[in-house]
C-alpha cells in the first residue's frame, strides 16, 4: 500500500484498516490506528508501519484515545506461509517469551540472526520487539480490567522483572502502570474482576461477522467434557477447556452482536496467568477474528456461483481450532468418538465446571490406541507431524498424508482448520458430493467452502 492510499484511510479513519497498518504523528509523537477518531493530522507529519513493535521502536507512544494495540491482527499472517508469515503466528502464541529467539529460530529452521534480519528488513522491528509490544498489550488487558497486584501483572504478561515492566508500560503509554489502571475506560471493569471472577474480554473482529454461522458449526462438533453451547440461537454462550503451555482454562465466547467492526465478549479463567497471550491467540484462530472479510467477500462475490451466498452472509469466516492436535484427532474420529476418548484418556479438571469436566487428551496419551489414530497420535507426540502455529503447512500435509488411514480429505480439513489455512479446497466437499471448488476463489478457497457448507 503506497502513502497515497494510507493517508486516505487515515483521512476517511476507514476501520478496514485498522491492524493491517499503523500510523504516526511526528508532532505528537503518538501512534494509532487509521480509524482514530482524532483530528486528521497533516500529511507531512504522517508516518506509517506495518506493525506497532515497529512504531513503538521509533519512539512513539500508543494513542490513549484509539487504542491501537487493542485492534485485530493483519489477515496477511494468516494467508502468509513464508518465514515472516510463521514468525508472526509464533510469536502471537507465545514462542518468544517461552523459548526466547534461540527457541523461535529452530522451530523455523532459521538461524536467530536470519530471522532477526528478515523480520526486521519487512517489518521494522525484530521479534524481541514483536513479543515486546505484545506483552504491553496484555499487561494493559490485566491492569484494566482485573484487580490484581501489579507486581503480579509483570509476570504474567510475560516480563522478566518488574523494572523491565515499567520501563515498557511508560515507554508505551506515557503512564505508569498505576496510572494506567486509572484511566481504564468507564465501564472497563479497572479493579472489579478478580482471579476467581475471570478476565473479561473483548476479542476484536473487522467487518462483519457471521457468529451464528460460527456458533453454529461449534455446537454441531461439541465434544462432550470438553465443550459446551448453550443458549437460543442469537443468544449463545460457548464455553470449553483448554490446554495451555503453563495449565489449563476455561472459557467462556458470548454470541454476541457489535455490528461491524464489534467484538465477541468472552471470559476467560486461567490456572496460570503466563497462558493469558497464548489463550487469546488461540481463541482467535478458533473464531477467525483476524480475518479480512472486504477481501474475501470482493474475491468471492465475483463468482457467480458464490455471489448470491456472499451476498446473503458478508463476512462469513472460516473457524479454526483452539488446540491443533486436538483438531486433527476429531477431524479423524468425529465428535461422538472424541467425546469417548475424553472419557476414557483426558485429564479431569480439579474442579467441573457444569458440564467441563476434562482437557482433551494430549498426543502421548492416545499412541497406544490401534489402527490410524495411534499412528496419528504418535506421530503428533514425537514431532513428526508438527501443527503449531508456525508449522509448516506443506510439511505437515506431506507428513499426513504418509500416515496410515489418513484420506486427502481428513488431511485437507486438518490444514484449512487446524493449520488456519484460508486456501483449501476440501477435496470432494464432503456433504456437498460433485460440487467443484474453483481456482478463481483463491487465495479465499477456505472461506469459499464455508459459504457452501453453510448455504446447504
């Protein structure tokens, strides 16, 4: 996108764009995103960079106005399968404040400092700042709308010490973290939430959104002890267990109605606070909420075939998966077969919650079972098939699909949900026999299948 077209978006604060880029006034010294309903600012003054790490690194200070850092991520991570593109997925989950660059480098194949060069030559910042911009959004998150000690915040947000923590919340938002605290937004909950209550939060989306198509498809895969919907259709809640790198959560998604450009209300309960970036990315991917639904909807809409279903569904999304190797296990076994291997293999929860009573079993628990999901399972334990969230996606089909009683279509369904790939053509669309999936879809093929699906 040339600066012609950014400061147009900035001028009209077109919200299409709010993610995919950010901007910077030279006068202020604050950055934010196009849609900030700020006075325009002059078109000299105007800097723009593709991601906030990189307009923090260069001195500027989030908009306490717009929030910037509160905004959906860029569709282009998503769509992406080079290095950049699987950096940006690991680094959203967690990878770098787990395993430090050195960890993020050798699950790319990369060397730390070609990863460095290449992240910061694209995006102007290396993935020590990437992590770094995202921690100060979930400590933002925790000081707003929880009461806990801030000392406690710094660690779960991922900071090594309590002074790196202050330096990055000043540095960021010109406020200590008291401060901070303080000017919540009204209504945000500053103070009133407690561990036991849950943290309250609002997963931003762009464009329209389909959540009863979404909910829809969640509660037709329920698995029983792990998932749960509940609720009229227009009112639901979805709620399950997850497994996280530090323990586990409970969540609970609302099918909530904010319009375009609104949010999911959610709730989210933690063992450990440290899952708290990891968790949000997660649930991310499951309801597709860094989508870029312009594009696919003008892609799309230009088949005739598909034109009158965009039209009847603007923003239909392509819903992922909280757990990938979870994903791929039901996506070989189904939902009432999983339901039983929760039963009999899963970790029980220290306390039910209603209906939650286990997390999903893990890979190594389930090696041992015969026939295709035991080689599944092994292979998933033993990382030979890797679907994190930087794997891979032609390696890991590849690895699929030598595994035993695996069919292209349970491997296709494993990409396109699991490895939130938004370009696969389910081969033969299952429930839909004889209809073809078009070239001309691409790169939305993904999304061209879920208008099928939905439309029946």
């Amino acid at each position: 996108m040339d600066e012609e077209t950014g400061y147009e978006a900035v001028r009209s604060r077109d919200a299409r764009f709010d993610g995919e880029f950010f901007f910077a006034v030279e006068t202020t010294g604050i950055y934010c995103r196009p849609s900030c309903p700020a006075v325009t600012p002059k078109r000299r003054n105007v800097r723009y960079y593709t991601t906030a790490a990189a307009a923090q690194g260069s001195g500027f200070r989030a908009c306490r106005r717009c929030r910037p850092d509160a905004v959906p991520g860029s569709a282009e991570w998503n769509v992406r399968a080079d290095v950049v593109g699987r950096a940006m997925r690991m680094i959203g989950d967690g990878v770098v404040d787990r395993e430090g660059v050195s960890g993020l480098a050798v699950r790319l194949g990369y060397s730390a400092r070609q990863v460095q060069r290449q992240l910061t030559a694209e995006l102007g910042a290396g993935p020590v700042a990437l992590a770094r911009a995202q921690r100060a959004h979930t400590a933002r998150v925790l000081l707003q709308t929880t009461a806990l000690p801030i000392t406690e915040i710094a660690f779960a947000a991922g900071f090594a010490s309590v002074r790196q923590f202050n330096d990055t919340i000043r540095a960021v938002y010109a406020l200590t973290p008291t401060a901070l605290r303080a000017a919540a937004p009204r209504g945000g909950g500053a103070g009133r939430a407690t561990p036991a209550a849950g943290i309250p939060l609002r997963l931003a989306y762009r464009g329209a959104y389909q959540a009863g198509a979404v909910f829809d498809l969640l509660a037709a895969e329920v698995v029983v002890g792990v998932e749960q919907v509940s609720g009229e259709r227009g009112g639901r809640t979805y709620r399950r267990t997850l497994r996280l790198p530090y323990g586990t959560g409970i969540v609970a998604v609302e099918e909530s109605d904010h319009g375009v450009g609104g949010w999911l209300d959610a709730r989210l309960h933690l063992t450990d606070l440290r899952d708290l970036t990891t968790a949000v990315q997660r649930l991310r991917r499951l309801f597709d909420l860094d989508a870029d639904p312009y594009a696919v909807d003008e892609r799309l809409g230009a088949d005739p075939r598909l034109a009158p279903l965009v039209a009847a569904r603007p923003g239909l999304r392509s819903p992922g998966a909280a757990d990938p190797e979870e994903f791929a296990v039901r996506a070989l076994v189904g939902s009432a077969a999983a339901s039983l291997l929760v039963e009999r293999h899963g970790k029980a929860l220290d306390a039910a919650c209603g209906a939650l009573t286990h997390v999903f079993p893990e890979p190594g628990a389930l090696a041992g079972e015969p026939g295709p999901l035991g080689a599944l399972a092994g292979a998933l334990a033993d990382g030979r098939v890797r679907l994190d969230a930087g794997a891979d996606r032609e390696d890991a089909e590849g690895a699929l699909l030598g595994l035993e009683g695996l069919d292209a279509g349970v491997v296709a369904l494993i990409r396109m949900r699991a490895l939130g790939d938004p370009d696969v053509g389910l081969p033969g669309l299952p429930g839909l026999p004889g209809v073809a999936v078009r070239e001309g879809w691409r790169p939305w093929r993904s999304y061209g299948v879920r208008h099928l699906l939905a439309a029946g």
